[in-house]
C-alpha cells in the first residue's frame, strides 16, 4: 500500500515584539548575528524599518504580521 509524505505545516517561533532571542537563532541552527543581519537584509529589502513587527517560521521563512512572505533567513546568511 503505496504511502503520502506528511509534510509539517511551519510552525511560528517568533512573532512578538521587538529582537528575537536566542532560542530563535537555536531552533534555526544558527548564530544569533546571524539571524539579526539576515532579518536587517530582508526589512531593509522590503522597505520595512527595524521597528517593524516581523514573523520568524521554523523554516526560516519572515513574514510580515499578515502572514506575506518577505523571505528567508537561510538565503541571508
């Protein structure tokens, strides 16, 4: 009996106000730099300023807080 891949649907790790922590940048796998020079990369790309209120997924997708793709933290780094 043939199988479908169950894929996870991306699950949020950071939506609230202000810098991401440190768990955000370890559920990455990454360094913490690392995700505040990719987040500056996509802001400053999309016309955002670092004040604006982002949305960091466990895939590394950033949305905006209704959900629209800005990009990807792994393509910046």
């Amino acid at each position: 009996m043939g199988g479908v891949a169950h894929t996870q649907m991306p699950r949020i790790i950071w939506s609230a106000p202000g810098n991401p922590t440190k768990s955000v940048s370890d559920a990455l796998g990454i360094e913490r730099w690392q995700l505040r020079n990719a987040l500056h990369i996509i802001k400053e790309e999309t016309g955002l300023s670092g004040t604006d209120r982002v949305i960091v997924w466990d895939d590394g997708t950033v949305s905006d807080t209704q959900g629209n793709p800005l990009g990807n933290v792994f393509d910046e780094i």
